[in-house]
C-alpha cells in the first residue's frame, strides 16, 4: 500500500495495488473516487480537498494501526530503545 498527499492539490491518493487495470470508478462520496479492478477489487483511492475533509492535521502526519503484511500476519517492527 502507498499513501501520497499532495499539498498542491490538496489530494490524498491511497494505493491498494500496483499494477492493476481500472474496471470501474465510483464516487463514494463527493470528491472521494474509488478505483476498481476487473473482479471489483479496490485499487486506488483518492480524495480530493483532504484538508477539509480529514482536518488540517490529518494531512500532516499519518499513523498505521494494526499494520499487516502477509497473509494475516502482525508486522515485526523492532523496538526502538
């Protein structure tokens, strides 16, 4: 997954899979498009005026919570001493 804000146009764009053909777009809300594959699998995300739709300070930092990577296993981060 890759997450990419651009402070220009204010536009948030969320990755879900590389690579993938767009099927289908649907607006899931105004200003907020999902992209889909062949099967209606999600593959790209992206919201437009992210500022004001997510705060100011959403847009400034992101944090992960319950990060997986794999096949439903914990991602190992190390302990930061």
């Amino acid at each position: 997954m890759k997450i990419i804000y651009d402070p220009y146009a204010d536009a948030l764009s969320i990755s879900f899979r590389e690579g993938g053909k767009v099927k289908k777009t649907i607006e899931i809300a105004p200003e907020m498009m999902l992209d889909l594959d062949e099967k209606l699998r999600p593959l790209y995300l992206e919201i437009l005026g992210a500022k004001e739709k997510l705060g100011k300070a959403a847009t400034e930092e992101v944090s992960m919570k319950n990060l997986v990577f794999g096949k439903n296993k914990p991602a190992k981060i190390p302990a930061v001493a």
